[in-house]
C-alpha cells in the first residue's frame, strides 16, 4: 500500500505528481494535493463540492474552537489582575480569528501554489536540456523527514498536554471542559497553523533548492575563480556552441523562480500577516501571564495548567523564525547569483560575452530575491523587529495593570 502524498509527491520522477483516490481525503483534511502540469490554456477554478465542505468545515471548527477557549477560560478561574482576566480572552479570540483568515486565505489561494508547481517543473525541464540532473530523490527525502518530525513533535506534545491537564486534581467539570478544548485545539488551531507555515518551508525550500542548482550550473559552465587571489583555476565542462544562449537561459531560470517569490508574497501576505500577530499576540500574553502567576506565587496547580500552552507557542514561534530563516536563505541564493556572474565578467576577456553576462547580472540584479508580504519581508531584522514588539507589548501590559490596580 503506498503512502499518501500529503504536500507533494514522492514519486522518483517529479515533484508535482499526486494520488487521486486520496484527494477527497485531504480535501477535507485541510490539505492539498497538487496536480502535474497540464497544458491547458483556458484553466478556470472551479468551486467542487469537497471544496465547499472544506471551507464549511474551516468556519465551523474555528469559530467552535474560538467559543470554546472563551468558554473555559472563563470556568478555569485563573484570577490574578485585569489583563490575566481579560487577556486571555481577546488573545484566545484573536488567536481563533487570524487563524481562520489565515486558513481560508490558504485555501482560496490554492491555484498560487499550483502556478508556482508549474513554474518549478518549467524551470526543471530547462536544467534537463541544459543537461544539469536536479535531485528530486534527496528533496522528497527531506519533506518526508520534515513531515515525520513534525507529526511526532505534535503527537508527543498532545500527550503531554494531556498529562499534564489531568494529572492534577481538578474537578471533573474542568476536566470535562479541557478535554473538549483539546479536540477543539487539534482541528482549530494546531493543525491548519502547522499546515500554512509548513508549506511556507515546502515551497521555499523547493525554491532554494533551484537557486543553489542555477548556482552550481554558473560554477560549472564558467570561470568563477578569483585570479587576483591566485586561485587554481578547476577544470570546467566543455563549452557550449553558443555561450550567450546559455547566458540567457541562466536569466530567464533566474526569473522563473523569481516569479515564484512574487506569488507567494502576492498571494499569502496576508496570510502570513495573520499568522504573524496571532504569534506576537499569543506569545506577548503568555510571557507575561507566567510572570504574573510567578509574581504573585499562584498555587503550582493553576500554573501548570499553562505549560502546555507555553511549549506550544515555542513550537509556533520556532515555525514562525524558520519560514523567515528559509526565506532569507532564498535571498542569499538568489544573490549569490549575481555574484558569481560578476565572477565571471571579471575573467572574461571576449567583449561581446562580457556585454551579455553584465546584461544579464543588471537584469537579474533588479528583481526581487527574498518573499516579501508587502511591508513585511523575510528578513533578520524582522526577526530583531519581532523581539523587540514583544518587549514593547509587556512594557505596555505592564503599565495598564498598575494602573488598573490603582
């Protein structure tokens, strides 16, 4: 029996293939599958039943889990000042919210992930006729080592969730309440959050991977050695008839794969926006509800009670940081690219050959190289930024606590 395909194929012979008898099964699961390219000219989306179910079932679980978090939150009585009161109300509603935009968005946008699928095929049939082999073997390895690690960490952290909850000394009601509240977590938080950032990583990965490979084919094809340093020249693949062809094919992979980043950014920003204050808001709010039952040495039993929801939102925040790491990977590729093309020019000594690679450096220079959700790009001062959002949160929940308490 063969494994389903959740994000992309297995298949050793391309990355785009899937399963059609499981497709009704990950429709509803939330997830997707993707199909191979077809030249189809006059495509048009089409709103199947299992789709419609699927976003019926979206809306449901969200706003059910959303009721639920207020509902519980209310009866688990964990009282202390105003924002442990109330905050945990509006994170846990904001948390349910952006959560659900987020999915919804996720899943009306399913044709940008499949445009983007095409585009990575069309860039792998131009390195097959440039005669440069793309590892599909070791890049299906790697997402199913993702995959396999990434349902462990869940399986693992539902169980100690749940160990942790009823293995204090509640009363059943409670009990009853928090059992509910995790079926709820699974379907309306844990898994649609999982899913989007997840294939964030996928799909830049894939991205990163061509970049490294258009990288590797300039390295190979053409003298990217450092002569003022000395460097041995290595030997290099027999030229091509006509160089500046495969100059051109170089910028026109290069774009390709730009155009990859541009519908990702274009079509998941706000998306991405969404995931990233339900982050903020959710981690903002447990820091400082664990220095408020600290400070005011609330019984150990109410303070576990939130260990779980603390590892959560570190497995949230990790996935968050990788997204903006793999996209500055990206960058870093692309970039590369246009190094080791000026490499190139530095050691070229026909005029007309060292014209076209400037060209092309200048082209490729202009275009975009990192994901970048409008105002919001994948970069490390994002991250710095995000900290420091954070720290100016807490200054300001702490200065409306003392006030309140006034």
């Amino acid at each position: 029996m063969k494994l389903p395909r959740i994000f992309v194929s297995m298949s050793s012979s391309s990355v785009y293939q899937t399963v059609h008898p499981y497709r009704l099964i990950y429709t509803l699961a939330g997830m997707h599958y993707h199909e191979p390219p077809k030249p189809v000219p006059n495509y048009e989306p089409r709103l199947t039943f299992p789709w419609l179910l699927n976003y019926i079932r979206l809306i449901f679980m969200e706003l059910s889990g959303t009721a639920m978090y207020l509902y519980v939150s209310t009866n688990l009585d964990v009282r202390g000042s105003f924002i442990l009161e109330s905050g945990i109300k509006v994170c846990q509603g904001l948390s349910g919210i952006t959560v659900m935009i987020a999915s919804l968005i996720f899943n009306f946008n399913y044709l940008s992930f499949v445009e983007v699928l095409r585009k990575l095929h069309s860039v792998d049939e131009m390195f097959t006729s440039l005669e440069i082999r793309n590892d599909h073997t070791r890049q299906h390895k790697s997402i199913w080592q993702a995959i396999v690690v990434t349902v462990g960490v869940h399986l693992i952290m539902h169980i100690l969730s749940a160990f942790l909850y009823f293995g204090n000394n509640m009363p059943s009601e409670q009990k009853f309440y928090i059992f509910i509240m995790l079926i709820f977590t699974v379907f309306s938080f844990h898994i649609p959050f999982t899913i989007a950032l997840g294939n964030y990583l996928i799909y830049t990965y894939l991205i990163h991977e061509r970049y490294e490979l258009l990288n590797e084919l300039i390295k190979t094809r053409f003298d990217t050695s450092n002569r003022r340093r000395m460097i041995w020249v290595k030997e290099l693949m027999p030229p091509m008839k006509n160089q500046q062809d495969l100059i051109q094919q170089i910028s026109e992979i290069h774009a390709t794969l730009s155009d990859m980043i541009d519908i990702l950014s274009n079509s998941q920003w706000v998306s991405f926006i969404c995931l990233s204050v339900n982050t903020l808001a959710y981690t903002t709010f447990n820091i400082y509800s664990l220095y408020r039952m600290m400070l005011l040495q609330v019984e150990w039993q109410r303070v576990s009670t939130t260990l779980p929801t603390l590892l959560w939102n570190v497995i949230y925040v990790g996935m968050y940081a990788a997204v903006i790491v793999r996209g500055i990977f990206v960058g870093w590729a692309a970039d590369g690219t246009v190094t080791l093309l000026y490499k190139v020019v530095n050691n070229e000594r026909d005029p007309k050959m060292e014209m076209a690679l400037r060209n092309a450096a200048w082209q490729i220079r202009g275009r975009s190289s990192e994901l970048k959700f409008k105002f919001y790009n994948s970069s490390f001062p994002v991250l710095f930024s995000t900290v420091g959002l954070i720290i100016t949160y807490l200054v300001i929940l702490f200065q409306f606590d003392s006030m309140m308490k006034q």
